[in-house]
C-alpha cells in the first residue's frame, strides 16, 4: 500500500500547478507569436519547456514510494 506524506501531496499539487501553467504559456505563445523569430514566443516556449520539465519532476518525487529513512532510537 502506497502511503503518501504531507510533502508527497503537497508536490502532486504544485505539478499539476506547473503542468497548468505551461499549457497557459503556451496558449499565450500561440497568441502573442508574430513568428519562429519572434522573441517573446520563444521566451514563453521556453517556459513550456521548464514548467513541464518541472512538472513531471514533482509528480514522480510526489508518487514515488519513499522509505521512512528516520532513525529510531
């Protein structure tokens, strides 16, 4: 049985907040876009590209089965 942490459930949130935030990038890329040299597209595809690596980031350390690492005394 997977049981998540606090922390776990916390980070599951921010991915899904990253993954959002990218697709919004993007929407706005297409939008304000006048072509590929344009620079403010190219800054907000780079965004895409960070809130997504972000993103999957978060959600594999939020959904991993992490051991209790805490020492006993």
């Amino acid at each position: 049985m997977n049981k998540r942490r606090p922390f776990q459930k916390a980070l599951m949130a921010i991915a899904a907040i990253s993954y959002l935030a990218g697709m919004g990038c993007g929407v706005a890329a297409f939008y304000f876009g006048k072509g590929s040299g344009d620079p403010i597209a190219a800054s907000l595809m780079a965004s895409v590209v960070f809130f997504a690596g972000v993103g999957i980031v978060l959600q594999v350390i939020g959904s991993t089965n992490l051991p209790n690492l805490k020492i006993e005394r």
